[in-house]
C-alpha cells in the first residue's frame, strides 16, 4: 500500500476547491504514552491540552486554529450529542475535567495556535483516545470511529521511537492499514517521537532508529512511509519560552540539554528525516537563515537566546511537519 506525499485522489469527480482557511483536518492517532498529545500541543504552541506518563486521552477532541482569537472557545458533547458545557475561555484545567468525565465523547475546542509563522485559518487537529488500555475498551472503538468518520486530510501516526515494534503498536498499524486500504487518497506522517531520549553513546543514534522504524513499517505494508523524528516536548517547551510562558524546573531541564544537543549535532536529525526533498530543502533553508541572523546579532545575548531557541524549533521536526501540512493545503488549493 503506499501513502504518498500529494495525496488528490483522481476519480474522475470534480472536487471543489478549497481556500485558505477551508478546513483542513489532521487526525493523530497513537498508542498511549507516545506523547500523541504533547506532539498536539507543541503544534498549538502551549499546554492546552493534558498530558502525564499514563493514558490521560478519553474522549475525542478536535482543535481548531482560528486566526487572532484571544482565547480557545470550547464544548463538550454527551455519547448522545447533546451539549454539556460550553465556555468562552476554555482552561487547560476545564479540559482535564472534561476529558476526565466519563459522560463526555468529545471535545470541541476553537482558538489561536501561537506558533510562528501563524498556520493559514481552518486547520483543524484531532487528539484520539490510545486504543490499548485495557482499563477502558472504550477507547479503541472511539479511536476507531474518529478514522471511519473524520474527514482528515492527513494522519499523524505518533510513535514511540524507544518502543519501537511493540505488540499493541504493531497491531494498532495493522488495523490502520486495513481501514484505509481502499482509501488511499489519505497521506500518513509517520512521527517517531522522543528522540532525544535516545542514547548515542551506546548506538541508538537517530540515523539508525530511523531506518529501524522504516524496516518496520514497510514490513507492516505501508510503502515509502513519510518518517520524521521528532522531539515534541522539547519544541513544545521551546515554543513556551519564546511566548515567555511560564516552565517548570524539570521542562527547563529538558529544554538546557536539548539546547546543548543542538550545538553538537545541529543537523542529524534533519538529514535523518524521510520526507520529499522539496520539504527538506525548505526547512534547512530556515535553519540557515536563522544561523545567519545569530551571526549578525552575535553581541546581543538576548537575541542570540531567542534564535537559538527557534532553531531549536526547527531542527525538532515540528517545522518538518507544518511544511508538509503546508504543502498539502497548496496542493488541494492549487492541484
């Protein structure tokens, strides 16, 4: 089966075509403890939604970007539709209660992704529920219902690139495979997340784990997989620190040593990336103009601590992964 990046199906039909700010939706899908979520709110640019080291995903939520909003607008449905709550400034904490409500199926949430450049209106994002926890079948029939239903125009498959090939991850991609096996107008981003967490030192560099991950996928069936490694918590806590957001000491922990990664190994994990070369040559041409800015203002350390932190950014993956978004939209917009 193969996913490839332009994605227009040509049946024959004519397809509408779309603006700017048509919607463009997004569905991302994982086991639990990928760090689905955390890949989600480092596309939004701040915690909105929750994350912890346990299945925290209960209910379907949908994001939508909405240019100059002050706020994130939000509503929660019942199993039977029916609103339960809505609020006009929805709180990361409003959202863990909601989520954590079993009357609840789905979030509806609407505001400003503080992300630069600013993504075009429309695009919507789609958290799902980790189909694997054994505490609640709920979940996997929710997951489930968000693919058979949802009118994504892509899928981010989130994986966890230190849990390579488990049996729930691998079962998970089967079931996939198979629901879009006559839907083959879906592009899928394969995100191998948490590579900063690998070990170089004892061989678990990213070129190698890559190649592990597309061994796999090709294995499973999916042919010439799009593959981006990826470190989410740390473009998340990056995007927060250039918004002057407020971190905790284990994040700005993290955020330190992703910093000094960054001065040693700048490049690896954008050359490890699997994506068209179109893509790749615009996020190195980003990288290097950012690099030039820094040597224009090398005297000034506070702007050299703000470029090295969009750098940071850029090599992270989330630029990769917004360029293709991108990218995709054009080619709907303009096929």
């Amino acid at each position: 089966m193969k996913h490839a990046t332009r994605s227009v199906a040509r049946s024959g039909k004519t397809r509408p075509r779309q603006t700017s700010s048509a919607p463009f939706d997004v569905l991302v899908l994982a086991t639990m403890s990928a760090g689905k979520t955390s890949f989600i709110n480092a596309l939004i640019g701040q915690e909105l939604l929750h994350t912890a080291n346990e299945a925290t995903t209960a209910c379907m939520t949908r994001v939508e970007h909405r240019q100059g909003a002050q706020a994130f607008d939000g509503a929660c449905y019942s199993h039977n539709d029916q609103e339960l709550a809505r609020l006009k400034d929805t709180s990361a904490a409003m959202l863990r209660d909601w989520n954590a409500n079993s009357e609840v199926k789905r979030i509806c949430l609407k505001g400003n992704f503080k992300i630069v450049p600013s993504p075009a209106s429309g695009l919507v994002l789609h958290d799902t529920p980790g189909p694997n926890n054994s505490q609640d079948h709920k979940h996997a029939e929710l997951m489930l219902e968000a693919v058979r239903t949802v009118s994504f125009k892509a899928l981010c498959y989130v994986l966890n690139a230190s849990q390579l090939g488990t049996q729930d991850d691998r079962a998970l991609l089967a079931q996939i495979r198979d629901e879009l096996a006559t839907r083959p107008d879906h592009t899928i981003y394969f995100i191998l997340n948490k590579v900063d967490l690998l070990d170089p030192e004892t061989g678990e560099t990213i070129d190698a784990y890559v190649g592990k991950a597309h061994r796999y996928l090709t294995a499973i069936g999916f042919d010439q997989p799009i593959i981006i490694p990826t470190m989410a918590n740390v473009a998340l806590y990056a995007r927060k620190a250039l918004k002057a957001q407020t971190l905790t000491r284990s994040q700005r922990l993290r955020l330190h040593q992703a910093l000094a990664y960054l001065q040693e190994n700048k490049r690896s994990l954008l050359h490890a990336t699997v994506v068209p070369d179109a893509i790749k040559k615009d996020v190195f041409k980003a990288l290097n103009s950012l690099e030039r800015q820094r040597q224009l203002k090398a005297l000034d350390a506070q702007a050299c601590e703000k470029n090295d932190l969009q750098q940071l950014v850029a090599i992270s993956g989330l630029k990769t992964v917004e360029a293709l978004i991108k990218h995709q939209r054009q080619s709907i917009k303009n096929p």
